[in-house]
C-alpha cells in the first residue's frame, strides 16, 4: 500500500484492492521480472482511471526493495514439490468460468 501511495497508483480506488492483491501475488510467485511481466500478471485487473503505468512502477519498487524475500517468503511458507512451478496461469491464458465469459474472452 505504501508504494501504491508513494507511485500515485490510483485516482478514484475502485480497483485499488484487487491490484493489490494481484501485485502481492505476482510478487510472491516471482512474475515480475519485467514491466511486461508484470503487465500481463496484472492484466486480469482493469483500471478505468488508466493509472497502470504508476501500478507498475509501485510493483517494481516492492519488488527492487525486497529483494529476492517475498520468493523466499513464500517458498519457506508454502511447501511445494520440488522442482515445481507455480500452479497460477497469466490471465490471457486463462478460461473464464463466468456467465459473461463470451464477453472475456
Ligand atoms: S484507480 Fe480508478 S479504477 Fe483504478
């Protein structure tokens, strides 16, 4: 949320929650190597208020702070089989389950 605030990444807030919650989860999974990683890890939030360029740049900022410690965070939180990759697929790759889904996809 800091980051958020600090990066100007919301106008009106409506979408400010699940942002976050998809930027802690890309964080943790590791996906945010790039401006275009993290654009299309995020891309299943729409912004009406267009703030995305400030969304990535608070992403980025998390993620240069922080080091290589969400991953491990996770990692030492969540047991996983080793060798395997996170199960969470980019969104343009997902299937949408809900009744408008001729309209997602
Ligand atoms: S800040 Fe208004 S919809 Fe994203």
């Amino acid at each position: 949320m800091r980051a958020f605030c600090e990066h100007d990444a919301f106008q009106c807030g409506y979408c400010t929650p699940g942002q976050i919650m998809s930027a802690v989860a890309l964080l943790e999974e590791g996906h945010a190597e790039s401006d275009a990683e993290i654009a299309e890890w995020m891309s299943g939030n729409l912004c009406r208020c267009a703030a995305y360029p400030n969304i990535r740049a608070a992403v980025r900022d998390v993620r240069d702070q922080a080091g290589g410690l969400i991953a491990a965070r996770l990692s030492a939180t969540t047991p996983q089989p080793a060798g395997s990759a996170p199960t969470r697929q980019p969104s343009s790759t997902r299937s949408c389950a809900c009744a408008a889904s001729a309209a997602c996809a």
